[in-house]
C-alpha cells in the first residue's frame, strides 16, 4: 500500500486546525458563559427590617452633647424599607432605598442635668428616599453552574462586604406629649417662634440628607441573599427633633400663635423663669444626624439572556 505523505500531512492540517476551532469556540462558550450569568443577574431587589437612632438635641449622654456620645441605645426604634439596586461593574453597584422609620428622644433618658430639667420629648416619624453607590471590596459570587476545572464563577466567595454613599431628601414630622399625655404635632405650633421677631425663620419638613456606611452580604443561592448594613444620614436641618436654638417668649407665642405653642415650647420642671425668653433650648450649631441598621432579605432578578446570531 501506497502511502501518499503530502495527504497524510493535510489532512494532519485540517485535525489541527478543526481543533484549534473548537477548542476557540469552546473558550468563547465559556466566557460567553461568564458574561451571561454576568449579565442575567445584575438586578436585585430587598426587603429590610431594622432600627433607627436620632443624634438631636434630645436625651443624650451626661457630657457637653457631642454627636456620638448622644447614642441611646433605648432610643432605638422600627425601621423598615425596601431597595432596588443595579450591579455595573464587578465591584460598583447603584441602589434606590426607600425607608421608614421613627426617630425618638426624650430628656427623661439622659443623665444630664441641664436636659433633664428641660422636660422635652419627641416622637419623628420619617420617610427617606435616596440614592446610593456602592464599592465591593469583597466581591460576591454568582458560581459557575458546572465545575469545570479553571472556570470560575464571579467573585470568590458567597461573603461580600461593601462601602455605601450617596444623596436623597426625608420627610419628617415630629411629636411632642402634651400635659395630657398626647402626641402633638410639633411643626405648626412654631415652638422657638420661628417667624416670629427675633427668631429663626419657619422650618421645612424636607430635608437632604447624605447616607453614609458599611454592609456585608451573604449569598445562602444564586438568586437569594441576606444582608446587614449600618449607614448614617448627616441631613442639613437642626429641627428632626423641633428643637434647635432658643427659648421665645412665652406670652408672645400663646398671643401670636397659640396657647399650645407655649405649652409644648417650655416644659421644664421649674416654674421660676418658666417662659422666659433667650434661654438655650438647644445646640444651633450642630445638624441633626440619624442612623438604620438594617437586616435584608435579597433577591437577584433574572434577565432574559441576549439574542445571539447563530451561525
């Protein structure tokens, strides 16, 4: 039998080179694998429950007021909220928070004397709206749905933990008891006599406010989550709490306002110098800080994978 080395080598040629074909395309089907889980699972919805804190004029620690020695542990009240958020890159992802909580604070709670005789209370219940980046500095997984020697899924563990920033506005309405024991609205009584001559001007019940924190994030599947995240909000109002500055002149406020305006302003224990006006009623120099610690449940939103021209 004849052998025909030319042929022999040619067809040697087309092995390798179907080969190399298929070992390209399965190199492609692979990555093309990668980026569709990348693709598919970039949308995620939660569902929060957790606690809120209020750094304001009210309670607080025994020192001069300073922001993180205000924190009262028994100050804590329900949060509850929900986000959407989407993932761009491997380690950035943006959300949209929408939250509830009330925020509370009374002198009764502190050991400071000066607060403790001003008698005040209040009950803020709050709505925030924002928008936040976040950094992964420890990227999450998605998995490689077979195990295939050198492939990897995205990330490196079911662990992740991630830096959180970003901008939104809140909508609060304070409460104070009356004498009664009632919750009154604090806003419209104007209690320092915003308005009024020689006061501050009138307050909005909107305010800015700059999320800031930390969270970590556990992947239990690829589509289910849970997460814990701790964030503050420095917002650009003194008055979550409705107290800001200083004492209005009593007299003055039941005559230009009303009867409960003067009542709610001035609740302190000692009625020598009660209504008087010009004393401090609290710190204008400091915006009023909150805090979440939230628990989430997680979801990822599976998109439909991209149409592709076959071949």
């Amino acid at each position: 039998m004849k052998v025909d080395l030319f042929q022999i080598l040619s067809d040697m040629k087309h092995v390798f080179t179907f080969s190399a074909l298929i070992a390209i395309i399965f190199t492609i089907s692979i990555g093309d694998a990668q980026a569709q889980r990348w693709n598919r699972y970039k949308k995620e919805i939660g569902f929060s429950v957790g606690a809120t804190n209020m750094l304001g004029d009210l309670g607080g620690g025994p020192g001069d007021g300073s922001k993180f020695g205000d924190f009262q542990m028994e100050a804590s009240r329900l949060a509850i909220g929900g986000f959407f958020k989407y993932r761009f890159h491997d380690r950035f992802a943006v959300k949209v928070n929408l939250l509830y909580g009330q925020l509370y604070g009374d002198d009764k709670l502190t050991e400071n004397e000066g607060r403790a005789f001003r008698n005040l209370d209040v009950r803020t219940d709050l709505f925030e709206l924002s928008g936040q980046l976040e950094y992964y500095f420890l990227k999450e997984k998605i998995g490689s749905r077979y195990k295939l020697q050198g492939v990897r899924g995205y990330g490196s563990s079911n662990l992740s933990m991630y830096l959180f920033a970003g901008i939104g506005g809140s909508y609060f309405n304070p409460k104070g008891t009356n004498e009664s024991g009632e919750w009154v609205k604090l806003a419209p009584l104007n209690t320092e006599g915003q308005g009024l001559d020689g006061a501050p001007k009138d307050y909005s019940q909107m305010t800015m406010v700059f999320p800031v924190g930390l969270g970590m994030k556990y992947n239990i599947t690829r589509e289910f989550g849970v997460q814990f995240e701790m964030g503050m909000r420095f917002t650009t109002t003194d008055y979550l709490d409705d107290v800001s500055s200083r004492y209005y002149d009593g007299d003055q406020l039941a005559k230009l306002i009303s009867p409960e305006s003067k009542e709610m302003a001035d609740k302190r224990y000692n009625s020598d110098g009660r209504h008087a006006a010009g004393g401090v009623r609290g710190h204008d120099d400091k915006n009023d800080v909150y805090m979440f610690g939230l628990l989430t449940l997680t979801y990822r939103l599976k998109s439909k994978p991209r149409s592709r021209i076959r071949l």
